[in-house]
C-alpha cells in the first residue's frame, strides 16, 4: 500500500454488556487505507460491519484499540472533537438514506454544507443535484421520490462537502437491480472525479468487485487486511 493513510485502525476491540453477558463484536481489527483507495468491507450479517464502519468514521469508540481518520487520533477525541473531524473530513451514505423528510431535495443537500459555513451552498446543492440527474426534482421531497431517487440526493449531498472519505454502509441494499446498478455506476464516477478515499459495506459482489480492494469481516475477525 502506498500513500498517505486516510484511516489506520490498530488492534479495535469492540464489547457490549448485554442481559446474558458480555458480548464481543470485534476482535483484535487492524486496517489501513490509503488516501484515494476505494475498500469493500463485506461478511455475514452480524458479523460487525457496521460498528466497524461507525468506529472507523469516529461515530463509535472501540472498547480498545486506535483508530486514526485523516492524521488525527479519534480515540483520543470526545465527541465534540470527533464531531469535528467528520464535519471537516468524511461523508456518509446509508442504506436508509437518511434523508429530513421536511426538507425538499435542494434543502437536504444544502443543509451540511450551510452547517459548515460553505459559501454558494445553494449553488453547490444545485450543482451535485444535476450531477446526479435530478435538476427536475429539486422542489420534491423525499417521500416524494422513489428510492433510487433519494439515494442519489443521499449521494449529491456527500459528495458536495468534498469530503476526503466517504463511508458508504449498504447504499444499494433498499434498492432494485436495475436502480441499484446505476447508483453503483454514479458512485464511482463521482469518486473517481474527487479522488475520495471510499470504505464501504456491502452484501452485492458486483458493488465488492469495483473497489480497488477487499476484506471479509467474519464474527468479529478481518481476513485479507
């Protein structure tokens, strides 16, 4: 691997207390990526990879372990700190969407770039949106939209705040073949365009086989890191 490191994880240990114990969801994880690489996290459900991913992006902290994200070292951060450095570096892109139902398109697209202070963040918003090929739907709001439609505002929106990582947890699980397609086709382009460091999770071998790398995450254990 060469490059500067975007996100380097050393020994993550991730335990919950649960009402029949103590329960282990990572064991001993360690994972670099470099700057630019795009990296497919897949495995059985269950297996840890979206507490891997939220640890990773600074929204968990590991029982033990570090995990540095664009030079800094989350583990070392509170909340507020952490929140800082995903606001300044990373995006996300979620199976759910997570789309403001009471914003229109344009407006869920604008709002983390207004949070962020960004300058012609309406002109931003428009920009990514017509990217992604809803110009004509900017007014719409989500329950307005098919699925594929809110994933691509989902996308616009992460990809206007020019993030330097994008983590991106099953954002073709919610959609059809077809639609599905095309959102993975639109994701890699824009990627490839800003050169953003990608870590995403998936069950879809078409979405694993485009990223530049792979590992399987099974019981809490990494293979192939």
């Amino acid at each position: 691997m060469t490059g500067t490191l975007m996100v380097d994880a050393r020994d993550i240990e991730k335990r919950v207390t649960t009402a029949e114990g103590e329960l282990q969801i990572l064991h001993r994880v360690s994972l670099s990526v470099a700057d630019g690489e795009s990296l497919a996290i897949t495995g059985p459900s269950g297996s840890g990879k979206s507490t891997l991913l939220g640890i990773l992006a600074g929204l968990d902290t590991p029982t033990s372990g570090s995990v540095a994200l664009a030079g800094r070292e989350l583990t070392t951060l509170d909340e507020e700190g952490r929140a800082k450095v995903r606001a300044d570096h990373v995006g996300f892109i979620f199976q759910s969407f997570q789309l403001l139902p009471g914003l229109s398109a344009l407006e869920n697209v604008m709002l983390p770039l207004e949070l962020r202070g960004v300058s012609g963040a309406r002109e931003r918003a428009r920009e990514f949106l017509a990217r992604v090929g809803l110009s004509e739907r900017l007014s719409h709001y989500p329950p307005q939209l098919s699925g594929g439609e809110q994933q691509r505002v989902a996308i616009a929106r992460a990809f206007a705040s020019q993030p330097r990582v994008l983590f991106a947890d099953e954002p073709t699980g919610n959609l059809d073949t077809v639609t599905g397609a095309k959102i993975i086709d639109l994701l890699f382009e824009l990627n490839r365009e800003q050169g953003t460091t990608l870590l995403l999770i998936t069950h879809e071998e078409r979405l694993a086989e485009r990223c530049g790398r792979r590992v399987e995450l099974t019981a809490g254990e990494l293979q192939g890191a």
